[in-house]
C-alpha cells in the first residue's frame, strides 16, 4: 500500500488531532499515534479528500481580515 486517503477539513482533523491509530514503536511498545505519523514513519503517502466539506465550507463567513490578499472564498477557507 503506497497511499491512503482520508477525509481531512475543519469538522473531520482526526487524522491530525486524534492518537487512535495504534503502532508498536522502536522498542516494541505499542502506543496510540497519530495516522500522521504513522504513515510518516511507514513511508504511506497521506491524501486529503473532501477539505472543504464538499463545499459547505463556502457558506461560513470570514472575516476579509483573516486573509486580506486571497480573494476567492474556496482558497480563504484552506
């Protein structure tokens, strides 16, 4: 397995949040980590599907302050 794809965006950052995923480390311990990690340590490429919640990300206000120079709302939201 070369890849794995999760859904990673404002509602769902388990993948970057979450220890669940459990791993044995160097020593043999088994711990919880995260699947960040795990698949950094694997050499898995990690791919996010759904960052904007399939849109519905666009429907929440922003503030023009918070990125003053991005003008589309899809790629403020990122």
């Amino acid at each position: 397995m070369r890849f794995v794809q999760v859904p990673i965006n404002i509602i769902m950052p388990e993948a970057f949040v979450e220890p669940w995923q459990v791993m044995a480390d160097k020593e043999g311990v088994e711990r919880n980590k995260l699947l960040v990690a795990c698949c950094s340590e694997m050499e898995i490429n990690l791919v996010s599907s759904q960052p904007l919640l399939q849109g519905m990300t666009a429907n929440i206000p922003l503030s023009k302050m918070a990125v003053p120079k991005i003008y589309n709302l899809a790629s403020r939201h990122l």
